[in-house]
C-alpha cells in the first residue's frame, strides 16, 4: 500500500514539473514576441493631402511651372479656398466635383474646374488610385521628413501623376514641400504657417448663383449677390512646430 501510495505521489510529481515547464515556456515565447524588433513601417494606403481635411497653410508656388507666388489656403473638407493672384478675391474650388467659385472685385464667378492653385490637392479625385512607396528621409529647412513617391493613375489620366512628398515628423505627415516628378522639378509647392483643426465656417461662403466674370468694359458687369467676404486670416490657434 505504501508502494503505491509512493508511485502516484512521483507520478503527480511528474505532471506537474512537465506542466511547469510548459508554463514557463510559454512566457518566454510571450518575452520573446515583446521583445521583437519593430518592423519597418509599411506605406500608408491613399492619397497623403486626404488625411488632412481641416488647416490653414501659406503655399508657395502652384500647378505653374517656375511659380514662386505665396499666399493662404484653407481647406473643410471638399472645399479649398485659395487667395486670388494679388490678393484680389478667392477663389472655392471643390474637390470632389472639380467646380470653383471665385469672388472678387470684378464680380463673382463660377467654372467647372479647379483653379489653378488647387493643385496638388486636386490630384486626387473620384477614381483615382494612389501607390505610396517609402523612399527614406532627408532634413528640408532644418525639419526631418519622411520622403515617399506618390503615384495617381485614374482612367481619365493619359499618364499617371508622380509625385514627391516630404512629410515632418512634427507636422504629423503633413507635407512641407510637393513635387510633380513629370515636370522634370518645374512644378514644386511648398508649405509654411501650417495650422492643422476646424476654420472658421465663413471663410468657405461662396456665390452659388453666379455668371461669368465681365469680358470687356462695354459690357455690364454681372450684379454680385450680397455675401459677406471673410477676411482672408489664418485661425487664431498655435502652429505646428
């Protein structure tokens, strides 16, 4: 009786250090997961201006080549607001549609497409895809930024749009600089003052009732709807850094 009072105590022994083991083998394995090295961040799916529906930002340059002019865009949601050349107006482009509406001293207007400032947030559009590819990281007036090749194909394109960003680290992926690779560095914007967060409605009231501009001094100008022109001022919120 003794004896076998023995055995099963050993083999309960034995079942336990083997339960034991496996226990502790288990940790480690759960040790050795959380202690993996991080892999390399994958690029993000989408067009990269998408992600940032609400800012205020000083753009230099546009869709023209050799362009150096600056002035203010804000953007909610679809719609982005541009300054007129000179500060003369604005201009409403919507992006999701391709319409704009302008408001300035001549008068108000309305055309089916983008101003020409709109760019490069109009690239993408309804139909369009975006391939994103990491390319590494370069320091662009004193900032860290993450360099990634962006390009646009859609079937109304003839040739896809490639494009260059580089993105701060501290402007949560926010461009500083846009470049248009087809043009060969002719087309470039860059970024500065970026306010990212909501914006005053007001500054997105456009005209919807709207002809066209006057064409010579003969003719009548267009009666202008009464609407109240915002001041054409970033928000008052602190800067990215």
């Amino acid at each position: 009786m003794i004896r076998w009072t023995m055995m099963l105590l050993f083999a309960g022994c034995l079942m336990g250090a083997g339960a034991w083991t496996e226990a502790a083998q288990g940790q480690d394995s759960v040790g050795q997961t959380a202690t993996k090295e991080p892999e390399a961040e994958a690029a993000k799916s989408g067009f990269p201006l998408d992600e940032f529906t609400e800012f205020s930002a000083i753009m230099v340059g546009s869709m023209q080549p050799h362009d150096d002019r600056e002035g203010y865009v804000y953007r909610s949601g679809d719609l982005l607001r541009s300054e007129g050349p000179m500060e003369r107006g604005y201009y409403i482009t919507d992006l999701a549609h391709g319409m704009t509406y302008g408001q300035t001293k001549l008068g108000c207007v309305k055309v089916a497409h983008p101003y020409f400032r709109s760019w490069p947030f109009i690239a993408s559009r309804p139909g369009h895809t975006s391939e994103r590819v990491l390319v590494g990281k370069e320091t662009v007036e004193g900032r860290v930024c993450q360099v990634e090749d962006v390009t646009v194909s859609g079937k109304d394109l003839p040739v896809a749009t490639k494009l260059r960003f580089w993105e701060p680290e501290e402007w949560k992926g926010f461009p500083i600089k846009v470049e248009d690779l087809n043009s060969k560095g002719s087309r470039v914007v860059r970024f500065k003052e970026v306010v990212l967060g909501p914006l005053d409605p007001t500054l997105f009231i456009y005209p919807e009732d709207c002809g066209r501009l006057p064409e010579g001094p003969t003719k009548k100008p267009a009666k202008t709807p009464k609407v109240k022109t915002p001041t054409a001022t970033p928000p008052a919120s602190s800067p990215q850094q």
